[in-house]
C-alpha cells in the first residue's frame, strides 16, 4: 500500500482542513506511518455526531455503509430537522477504488416529514459559484407528495443553475419525497459530468434565496428563448449570419440580431400526455406530464443547455409580464417597484397629505431638483431640514453644522462623481407624482425634511443621533427644533455596533409617535447593523424585481418587513435599464449640475418604500402610532407573504413579507373607522420541532393587536396523548409562556406530527404543528469516520484509523495504540467523494476539542483517554 503524507500545521491554524488519506482502495482499519519503536501509549475518544447530522447512504467512500437510496422505492427516512452530507455523479467517474468507479449515483432520494413554511436548501460543495461554467456540477431538488409520485406532480422544485437550490416553503404539513438529482442535459448529453459532495439542510434557517431558478409554474412562453451570442471570434474565417448562428443552435430567429437578445423559436415536438400513476422518474428528460408541462419544460431544458454553450452569453425565457395602471411620469415605465407593492391601487385610496413631514436623514438633498421641486421643507417653511455634518473636511461645504441640508456632493462614486443619496431616496419616497416628469414617489404630497448627516466618506454616530434628534423636534446641536416635526424619519444608512444613547433615543421616538424606518444593510450577513436593528426601529431587508432576497440584503432576526431594493446585474424585464430602484439623481460631472434620474439597487432603497408607504398611512388614519404600525405588521395586515409561512409568521428574510400599499392603506383606513386594533393571536415560535432528543420546549403566546384577547385552552390533538401543556408564566387571560413536554415512552419508531390548538375567545384558534422523532432514525449519524493523529509539532498525520459507530446513541469510538510520546493534534472527519482527504465541502468535519479552536494533547508516560468531540457537516 501506497502511503500520502500531508503537511497540515498550516490547515489547523487556517480553520480550514484538508486531510490527505492513503488510498481508498485499502480495507485495513488503520493507516499511516508506524509509529517509533519504543515504550508506546494508547489515545482514545469518542466522537460525536452533531444533533440534527444525518448521510447519504450511498456515497463514493467504498469504506462507508452502503444503502441504495436511488428511487422513491428505497427513499431513505430522515429526521426533521436536519442537516444531510451527500454525493451524486451523473457518469461513473472511471477512478478505480471508487464507489461509483463503473456504475453513476444520478438521483437520491429521501422521505421525511414536512412543516408548512419549511425551507429546502441544497448547495452543491464543487460548485465555484459562476452559474454560466459548463464545468460546474449542477443539482435539481424536486418535492412529492408520498401520494403521487411523477413529473409534473411537484409540490415544489427548484431547477437553477446556480451553487444553491432552493425550495422556499413547504406547502403543507405530510409525508413528502425528496429527489435530489443531477439532471440529464438532451441537447448536450457530455454537460453536467463533474461529481459533486452536497449539503442539504431541511427545516432550519434559510440561505439567501437566489434569481437563476428557472421554474416550470412561472408564467412564460413555451418554446421561445431569448438570447444573446457571445461575438465571434476574430480569428473567424468569415462571419455568419444572424440565421446562420441560430440555426447552428437548432432554433429559429424570431426578432434581434446578433449583439443584442434575439427572440428565438424551437420546434416543439408534439406533445405526449403522460397517464396518471405513480412512476419513478429516473433521468430529467422532462418526458412526461400534460402537454404544457412538456412544452414548458422542454424551453427549460433547452434553456440550460444553451448556457452551458460558449457562443452563449446569456440565454433565458420569455416571460410573460402584466401591464399595470399608470401616472403619466415619463419614467415610470421603469419604475417595476411600484407594481409589486400594489402602489397604484393604493393611489386609488390617498396620494398622501400634505399635513404630514417625512424626514431622510441621509446626504442631503438637490432641493433645484425639478421632481423635488414643491415637494421639500424650505428654509422659510416649518418644516425646514439642516446639516448636522460637524467635521468641514467631511462636510465638503466649507463650514460644519448649518441651516442648509443641500448636498454639495461627496464624489464618492468610480467615476469620480457624487452619489447624491439623499436625493434617490427622497425621490423614492415622495417624488411629485403624476407632473409628466420623471419618476412617481410612493406618496406625493407630505412634504420632505432634509436632514444632512453623512458628508464626504460617511457620517458618525454622534452626527446622525443630532439629525434624528431634530427631525424629531428634540434639543439638539443646532439650538433650534423645526417647528413641525417628522411623523415619519427614514434612515437609510447604518452601521456596526451598539449605541445605547441611540437605543435610549429610539425608544423615546417610539413613546412619541414618531415611526423611525432604517435599512438592514448591504452586507449579505445576519449580524445585526444599526440603526435597523435597534428596537423601536422598523427593519427592513431587500428583495429583486422577482420578489426573491437580493444577493446583497442583510437578514436575520431583527428584520421586520421587506420592500424592492433592486439588482444593478440584471435586465430581468427586458426594458434596456437594468432592475435597480429608478429615482431622481444628479450629475456633477458637468457644469452646471444635471438634474437626472438613475437607477440605484440596495436596501437604503428599500426603507425609503415602506417610509412612503407609512406617510400614506398616516393620511388617511393620522393618529396612526409606532405601536399600532408593529400591531398591523405583525397581524399580516400590512404584508404579501414571501416564506411561505403566512403574513402573520416572521422570518429572517423577508421579516413579516414584502409591503404591500393597498393592504397598508385599507388597513390603516379601518383602524381609523373602528378606532382599535382587532385582537391578534401571536404565537412563537410558529411550531415545535423537539427532533430526536428535546422533551420540553417553550410557547409564548400574545396579543398582537389591540383590544382584549382572552387565551381559553391550549390542547393537543386527541391523538397525541403523549403530549402534556403546562403554563409557565402566564396572566389571568391565559397570555404568556407555556411549557410544551414530550413523553416518548412505548411510542413506535417514526416522526410524529401532531397539532396542538390555542383557542381564543376573540380571535378564533390557532394550530401549532408538534414535530418528534423517536427512534434510531432520528440519532444524529455524521457518516463514515476517518480519525488522523497529527504530530502537533511537524504537522505530519502519523496514524489514520477508522472510528466504530454506535447507531444507537450517534457517537463513533477510536483508538490509536503505539503512540510514543509527543504532542499531537487528533482530527477527525467524512471522505464521501473518495478523494482521499476528510473535511472537505459538504463532508463532516471535527476536531479535539473544538473544529474552530484545536488544541494538542500532550502523552507522557500514561495512556490518554476522554479525548471527545463533535463531528458534523
């Protein structure tokens, strides 16, 4: 046997390991180099696996346990929730010691049981994040009902082409089929040949959802593609026709010309109807169901083979988009976020009023800028702005603190112009709509505070919490207060870290009446930035012009509602402008300043919206408070869902779902003819999953609207008997928290799901879904385990051996025996593609004591034992 010996001081120290085996090939149970001949220890330990882990039980390590899972037939019994390691090859991968050395791992399949709401998310390991590499593997999850199993019966699928697939909300609680599978390109049968490891994590939070999923239910035209061909090379003999090129493709030209998207038209063939009954779809050809399922899923496929093509660019469907009821500002064609937040039914109900103030404390503003032009507190009106930029050299105006908010301009963009943020997000909000002139704001007619707190490079704490102060009529800086102050103040800035002093005075805004709306930030991450994140605050995240997150949003637990935020990388609707939020801008390149209109993406664009979106509110219903506002958000009432999980339910993406005017407005219309919120049941969490090991778990149960709400009864099904509710701290009308136990005893092995009910004595009932694994199905099992013992000093692996598993409680024992003494590093970890190195992407990974923070142990003159940790993907 052949031995590979591999450096790895440096992988410990990284956080990142990469431990290299001897040959899969080898049966023996231990390998590596012998130790020193001499007086020689023992180390051993225990290994487990973290809660929640579970393997594919067919990957490539010949070593590992192995159960086909390749068909609905044999589909492998998960727990929820979990977080599975796996691997799939389309093609065999020829390499002899493999698993799948002659015969391919294409599709695997799982059977679970599912919670409305859940999130699916797939992310291929080998996948180097760039969706238009053909040498990237590519992975598509379709969902079944265990009733019906076949194409075109999907509950739901996601067939992109990007790293990560995902399906974002479980439609209802059951049992389900999971396919997981490497699909078949019949265009180009060589695509899609690189063998990939897999994660799949089923009911935990969800990654950031991407664009690239091409869906069957989406509305588009089957059999038409739009595409645009990469330039020819120079080096080309003679260049072809647009013609030519296209029907090198096996399409039709049906509108362009080379260089700019043409329309292309395949030639479908004639539909063939699958019968209904249960089949086992094996290869992704996309054969069967009804005829428009067929054509529908063929422009799909024909879609993904062409991006795979070099002489592609890009390719992608046509889809079918809905003319929507318009103002006659000659940009508005462009403004694509007015439509999905239903802004122009809300229109129909108020434009806004101009009794009320929205302040944008950001760079200040154009206040020349014709679409502002009426729209902004003047020097001379009781509402008029200021510039609480304190340092000169950021302030760029020659002065510090002062009574004009104009923006001077902060050069900060690449080409060496101003941003003039202030002014896109004072436009967003309340640009003079319906003037023939650009662009429409959310409302038209509150009048807009500049407050100026970000100069040249950004602005500080200090400086924003003055702006604030004033806008809020509060003492401040500037020894004066406006006269009015702001109903509504936008902050679409932010940053890290925690301020109490500005905690203190949110908290004091929100007592006040005042709604404070800020940006979750642009860092793609959930720790927390503020002043979003402050409670008091309204929260808000971005999505894209498809309503998904935007690659760029932060998200989490602090966010509250989301609103467009927009994408400067794509054209998604075809209008030559690419999907960023359209708003009045500036251009001071030039002399003197254009006064313009640009597109600009982030969710500094997204406050702005649900800010507008509060003004017109407060026109029709004025007393409208902070409190009231979080009372109407949390009810659904202000809100499309966008997780599948129910307007009323929260979640870390798009918070309480995307804002929707038209709600908002008749919302805030009926508070004002009723004068109280209608009582609202929330309930948190939104379902019990105590897994395979929690017995107790709290439930808080409140009142989210207004008026009286008197909690009568918290019972479980009759069925689950083994379920018992207990009140923890809870008032006399039956709010608070309960403690929710489980007895497993005498209960069979399988997940359980059952339903307990609160019943209301004003707001009806409400069913919370209990999920339990009992049984050896739900032990959490990290895969096939290989431990290396690693010379602390040289980095050298001296020994490898492979753990013993106990199914029964999840945890793996080793022994290394003819230890001499040292200090050494002990590692331990899954090989699922056979490659020779543990702890890669999507394969388990541990080590002594902890995966981030190694440590040596030290063998003197006795053996060592106790040496455990955790393992997991």
């Amino acid at each position: 046997m052949s031995l590979l010996v591999k450096q790895l001081s440096s992988c410990f120290l990284s956080g990142v390991l990469l431990v290299t085996l001897g040959g899969c090939g080898d049966d023996s149970p231990s390998r590596g180099i012998p130790p020193t001949p001499g007086t020689t220890y023992r180390i051993s330990g225990t290994i487990t696996a973290t809660a929640g882990s579970a393997v594919d039980s067919d990957v490539n390590d010949p070593h590992a346990p192995y159960v086909s899972n390749d068909s609905y037939l044999n589909a492998q019994f998960l727990p929820n929730p979990v977080l599975l390691g796996g691997y799939m090859t389309r093609l065999p991968t020829g390499v002899s010691g493999d698993r799948c050395a002659a015969v391919a791992d294409n599709q695997d399949w799982y059977r679970m049981t599912l919670v409305a709401g859940e999130t699916i998310v797939l992310t291929i390991s080998d996948h180097d994040g760039v969706d238009a590499n053909p040498a990237n593997p590519d992975f598509d999850i379709f969902l079944y009902d265990v009733t019906k199993v076949e194409i075109g019966s999907e509950v739901g699928l996601s067939e992109g082409t990007g790293r990560q697939e995902t399906i974002p909300a479980v439609p209802a609680d059951g049992e389900y089929f999971l396919q997981v599978i490497a699909p078949e390109y019949p265009a180009n049968p060589q695509a899609n040949t690189t063998p990939s490891n897999y994660t799949l994590s089923i009911g935990t939070a969800a990654a950031p959802l991407v664009a690239t999923a091409l869906r069957v239910e989406d509305d588009f035209v089957p059999g038409e593609i739009i595409v645009r061909l990469r330039d020819p090379a120079p080096a080309a003999v003679a260049p072809q026709s647009a013609t030519d090129r296209v029907a090198a493709l096996g399409l039709h030209l049906k509108a362009g010309r080379p260089g700019a998207p043409m329309l292309l038209k395949m030639t479908m063939p004639p539909p063939v109807v699958q019968a209904q009954g249960v089949t086992t779809p094996v290869a992704r050809t996309k054969g069967r169901g009804t005829a428009l399922q067929q054509a529908k899923r063929a422009t799909i496929d024909q879609v993904r083979a062409l991006r795979a093509r070099p002489e592609v660019a890009s390719a992608d469907l046509n889809y079918l988009r809905k003319p929507f009821l318009i103002p006659d500002d000659t940009r508005f064609p462009s403004q694509w976020n007015a439509a999905i937040i239903n802004l122009p039914p809300a229109w129909d109900q108020t434009v806004g009023s101009a009794d009320l103030v929205m302040a944008v404390v950001d760079t200040g503003v154009l206040p020349a800028h014709p679409d502002l032009a009426g729209r902004l507190c003047s020097a001379t009106d009781d509402c008029r702005g200021y510039d609480f930029v304190s340092d000169p050299a950021s302030a760029a105006d020659g002065d510090g603190i002062d009574a004009d908010p104009a923006d001077p301009g902060d050069r900060d963009l690449p080409d060496g112009s101003s941003s003039f943020h202030g002014t896109h997000i004072a436009g967003i909000a309340g640009a003079a709509g319906n003037n023939g002139l650009g662009v429409a704001g959310v409302d038209w007619n509150a009048r807009i505070m500049p407050v100026r707190v970000l100069g040249v490079g950004g602005g500080t704490t200090y400086d924003v919490l003055q702006g604030v102060r004033y806008a809020a009529g509060l003492t401040n800086d500037s020894g004066t207060v406006p006269v009015q102050r702001a109903d509504v103040i936008n902050l679409s800035l932010g940053g890290a870290g925690f301020a109490q002093a500005e905690q203190d005075l949110y908290n004091q805004l929100h007592a006040d009446g005042i709604l404070v709306v800020a940006a979750a930030g642009n860092a793609a991450s959930s720790l927390p930035l503020y002043p979003a994140s402050y409670a008091g605050v309204v929260s808000v995240s971005g999505v894209d012009i498809d309503k998904n997150l935007a690659s760029y949003s932060n998200f989490g637990a602090a966010i509250d509602v989301t609103a467009p935020g927009g994408s400067l990388a794509t054209d998604i609707n075809r209008d030559g402008i690419v999907d960023g939020i359209m708003s009045t801008a500036g251009d001071d390149l030039v002399s003197p300043i254009a006064y313009t209109y640009v597109p600009n993406a982030g969710t500094s664009m997204a406050a702005a919206h649900v800010s507008g979106v509060a003004a017109l509110m407060k026109s029709v219903y004025p007393a409208l408070t902070p409190a009231e506002f979080d009372a109407l958000l949390f009810a659904g009432s202000l809100t499309e869902d966008l997780g599948g999980d129910g307007a009323a339910v929260r979640n870390d993406s798009f918070g309480y779902g995307l804002i929707d005017a038209q709600k908002a407005v008749f919302a805030a219309l009926d508070l004002a003819t009723t004068g109280v919120l209608p009582p609202s049941l929330a309930v948190s969490p939104s379902y019990l999953n105590f897994g395979a090991i929690a017995t107790t778990l709290p439930l808080t149960l409140s009142n989210a609207g207004g008026g009286t709400l008197t909690v009568t009864a918290v019972t479980p099904s009759a069925t689950a008997t083994w379920i018992t509710v207990a009140p923890s701290v809870v008032s006399a009308d039956g709010l608070g928290t309960y403690t929710v136990s489980v007895d497993r005893t005498g209960l069979t092995d399988q997940v359980y799901s059952e339903t307990l009910t609160v019943a209301t004595t004003e707001a009806g009932s409400v069913p919370v879904t209990v999920l339990v694994q009992v049984g050896a199905s739900g032990v959490a099992d990290a895969g096939y385990h290989w431990i290396d013992l690693v010379d602390a000093t040289s980095g050298l692996r001296l020994q490898t051996t492979a753990a013993a598993a106990d199914p029964v409680n999840g945890t793996y024992s080793y022994t290394f025996s003819g230890v001499a003494p040292g200090s050494y590093r002990v590692a331990a970890g899954t090989d699922s593609d056979n490659d020779g190195s543990i702890c890669d992407p999507g394969e388990a990974c541990g080590r002594y004591p902890l995966l981030t923070d190694p440590a040596a142990v030290d063998v003197t003159n006795g053996d060592l034992s106790g040496i455990d940790f955790n393992s997991g993907f």
